[in-house]
C-alpha cells in the first residue's frame, strides 16, 4: 500500500446551509490506498464532509481536488466514488445479482462481462450463493456486503462509507469491522469511513481525523490518538483519559510541571511544542490512561495520587475502579481476577502514574 501519495484533498473547504455553518475552512487530504476514519459526535460535520466528496453536495468554498485536479463542481455521475449507505439503498425488487450489477447496467456493459464481473464481487464478500435471492431474504450483514459488492464492481478510487454498521449487533459489527478491513487490504482500494463509534475506528483505520462542530481537531494513527490527544475534547472523546486540570510550571526538556488540587505533576511534552512554548500560569490539563495508574508508589520520579475507591466495575478481561480525590474523579484500570477485584468499595488508594506515561493539553 503507497501511503506517501495523496489521492484526494480538501483546501479550505466550508459549507453552510443558509446562515447556518457546519464546516469551517478543512483542510484534509486521504492518502492512495488508505483506510481513513472520519470520527466525530453527532453535528462535528463528518457526514457532511463525505457527502461533499462523494458530489451529494457541493461545497459553499473551498475546493476538493482528485489527482491534483479540481473536482468541486464535477457531476456525482462523473465522479469514480461510490458510496455505501446505513441503510444499504438495495432495491427490493431486484435479486442479490442484480442489485451488485446496476452500476454496470447503467452504463450499457454488455451482459456477458455483467454476469463475470457479479460472479467475481460476490465471491470477494463471500456471497456467491447468494444471487438469486431479494434483499428480504437475507441478514443485515449479508444485506450489507451485498451493499459493499455493488460498491466495489465498479472499480471505484474511492469508496465512501456513511455509518454502514450502525445498525448492526454487537458481534455482528465486529465480525463486519474484521470483514472490511480485510477487504481493503486485499483490493488495496482507498476506503473513506465515517462513524461515531471509537471502537470502530481504533480497529479499523489506519489514520483517523476527529472532527467537533465543523473543525478537525486532530488528524494522526490510532496510536498517536489513543496516547497523545492534542486537545482536551480529543483526550475525552477518544477513549477514557483521566483529565486533571491545572496551571503550567517550568518546563524541563521533555517534561513540564502542571499544578493541580492533587498536587504538582511533572507530564511528557515531548513533541508538543505548543506546550513547551506556552506561558507559566497557562491553564492546561494533565492527561493519563486509567492503565496508567498503579497502586504503588513507583519511583521517586512518579505522579502521586491519594483517593477513595467509589465504584467498582467489571468489564470482562478488566475491571475498573472509580476513585474520588478531592473534587476529582479518577479511573484506574487493571487487569480482572478469578476471584474478584483487589479492591473494595470505600477503601483508601495510593496511586501512581509514570510522567512518560502522561501528557499535557491546553485547556
């Protein structure tokens, strides 16, 4: 897969709907042969952003550019995208083999090289049995990859897909996840893929932008989200960071003080010049993972925390206790036992977390 090239672009793409705002100037740019992952609330702009690439609407400024040429104004018809919806869109009327073939039919392919290429989509997703069967007759996931083949029989650059497992359940939505991703990787076809759900995109992309009210926050792998957040909406949204607010110290190469109700904590900022450059008194978050905390005192050099066990949860392979101190409320995860948690609901806690295992973000 050639990650270095990019295949499409928006620059300073806005769009409103009257006086109404939903995107502001985005700048963003997918990668040839990518899985990207647009993630975002409900309102952030995500759906937006892939109905204005795919030609459903047109933006108000800005321009969206395939190659290097400008494809803003082009006909969603012209356009060599094809999307899958939530709702799949097939026709109830027609069979499995003619719903995959309609793009084809469309464009007056004869019905012999028709009848091929629908044998050769349905055998990629699995389906080749399947043919001769209506929409009515199959399950959401069958429904959804025969949704995914007739997406994929045109040979399109780029396949956009719009929450198309939303409304699957749970072990369905995790054997689709494995499905897509497996497929993109054996087409090598770029995917544009849109959902709220974090879970979904930690395990599918191979990069990920995050967008809030009409802006992208952060843009990076799975990875540099997962522990480096740049934002405080990031670290909340993304996962289960602790966040601890505070004021900013001196710094120290790769670390910087932050004062807290908790205490002094010393933080990575290791590439985050923003932090280093940020002014003493600067109000800023100290951010850590629940499995960043240990109940230990670590080392002379670690983060310290006294608090009160609240609540106690199980999570299956983990189990998770919430922790009041001071006006804070903490998680601190740690693998589950056989015979129950180490903890109790009530008990005091002495807790720890590594400053190379906790970052800095401006409030």
């Amino acid at each position: 897969m050639t990650q270095s090239v990019d295949l499409l672009s928006l620059r300073s793409v806005s769009k409103s709907y009257g006086p109404v705002p939903v995107l502001h100037n985005i700048d963003l740019s997918i990668r040839d042969g990518e899985f990207l992952t647009v993630l975002g609330p409900s309102g952030s702009g995500k759906t937006t952003v892939l109905r204005l690439i795919g030609g459903l609407e047109m933006a108000t400024s800005g321009e969206i550019h395939l190659d290097g040429q400008d494809i803003s104004r082009m006909p969603i018809n012209r356009r060599p995208f094809n999307t899958v919806f939530q709702d799949y869109a097939l026709f109830p009327h027609m069979t499995v083999a003619a719903n995959v073939g309609y793009g084809l039919s469309i464009r007056r392919t004869p019905r012999s090289e028709i009848k091929r290429r629908v044998a050769e989509a349905l055998t990629l997703v699995q389906l080749g049995s399947f043919a001769d069967r209506y929409p009515a007759q199959l399950s959401g996931g069958q429904r959804q990859r025969v949704a995914l083949a007739r997406a994929l029989i045109c040979n399109p650059r780029l396949i956009l897909l719009d929450e198309p497992l939303a409304a699957l359940d749970l072990e369905l939505r995790r054997q689709m996840q494995e499905f897509l991703k497996s497929i993109q990787r054996e087409i090598k076809t770029t995917f544009l893929f849109v959902t709220h759900d974090q879970e979904e995109a930690i395990g599918m992309a191979d990069r990920i932008c995050v967008m809030q009210a009409g802006r992208i926050r952060q843009l990076g792998t799975p990875h540099e989200l997962y522990y480096k957040p740049n934002c405080a909406f990031v670290a909340r949204f993304f996962g289960e960071n602790n966040l601890v607010p505070g004021t900013l110290g001196p710094s120290d190469g790769e670390f910087r003080t932050i004062d807290t109700k908790l205490g002094r904590f010393v933080c990575s900022i290791e590439g985050q010049p923003e932090l280093k450059a940020a002014k003493t008194g600067s109000l800023a978050f100290a951010v850590f993972r629940p499995e960043a905390l240990h109940a230990t005192k670590g080392d002379e050099n670690d983060n310290r925390i006294a608090g009160t066990v609240s609540e106690i949860a199980f999570a299956g392979s983990s189990t998770v206790a919430h922790i009041t101190a001071g006006d804070q409320k903490l998680r601190f995860r740690q693998p589950s036992r056989a015979e129950g948690s180490a903890y109790t609901q009530g008990a005091a806690l002495d807790l720890s977390f590594s400053r190379r295992e906790s970052h800095l973000v401006l409030a």
